[in-house]
C-alpha cells in the first residue's frame, strides 16, 4: 500500500473527532467487524486489522498498533475479536487523547487485503491516542462504499 499526503480538502465527514463505529452504526443496517489479522511485533507493540462491513459491503480497512507494557491493555486490545477498538478501548477509558488527523490518498491499495470493485479515488487517515503510558496508531482506509454511507446517500 502506498500513501500520498493529501493537500487539498478531504470530505468533511472525515474530520470527525468522535467514534466513526458509532457513526456508521447508526447509518448501515448490518454493521459488523471482520478481524483479519493480529499479532504481535515485539514485546511491547501489538497489531490489529480490521474491516467494517455492511452487509456485504466492505466499508473501512483499519490497522492499528498499540505499544503497551500495561497487562490489562494489551489483554483488551488483543481480545478485541470482531468488537470495535473505538468502543471497547479508545472512547471507553479515561484521558484518552487524540492528535490530529493526517489525510492520504491511497495510490496503491494491496489487492490481496480487500478486493474494490470501484475505481473511486480511496482516502485514508492517520490519528494517534495516548493515555498514560499507552501510545496507539489508527490508520482508517476510507473505501468507496463507506463514501456513499457517510454522505447520507444510502
């Protein structure tokens, strides 16, 4: 996957501070997490992807990285499953902050981790948390379908 910084504007909707799960939630009628991949990259630094679907429709390709040495966070990212990171973790525990957004677009997006049927322009974002001393990198692939979604026009 490549990534190119975006200097013109993004969709607005992509500003949005609070939980993106919650957002999409509200708009899809079968909203759900598939888990495709966890591990961990030494011993304090753990990786999850994810994609949020509707239906059958692929809509955010997500990839974090939480770098922990505090049992019980990593015990809840690890366990996360097909639940949401946002929900479970990020907005769930105290004096969680989140930097801005860095936006890109998407030159090349890896055809063996999701397969598009559209040849939309794909805009990504990259965040991260802290919270004591718990550090986490988002990177939210914003894929065509979740476009449609987002702006109300399904």
């Amino acid at each position: 996957m490549k990534l190119v910084p975006v200097v013109n504007l993004v969709p607005h909707y992509m500003n949005d501070p609070g939980s993106l799960t919650k957002r999409l939630k509200a708009r899809c009628d079968n909203f759900h997490i598939i888990e495709q991949e966890k591990g961990k990259l030494d011993p304090s630094t753990f990786f999850r992807q994810t994609i949020l679907m509707n239906n059958q429709s692929s809509l955010i390709l997500a990839r974090s990285s939480l770098m922990s040495e505090d049992s019980v966070i990593v015990n809840k990212f690890c366990e996360l499953g097909d639940k949401s990171l946002g929900e479970q973790l990020l907005f769930a525990e105290q004096n969680v902050k989140r930097s801005e957004y860095s936006f890109f677009q998407v030159s090349q997006l890896d055809r063996d981790m999701i397969n598009l049927d559209r040849t939309e322009i794909v805009y990504a974002r990259r965040s991260y948390f802290r919270w004591q001393s718990n550090q986490l990198s988002l990177l939210e692939i914003f894929l065509p379908d979740a476009h449609d979604i987002l702006r109300g026009e399904r």
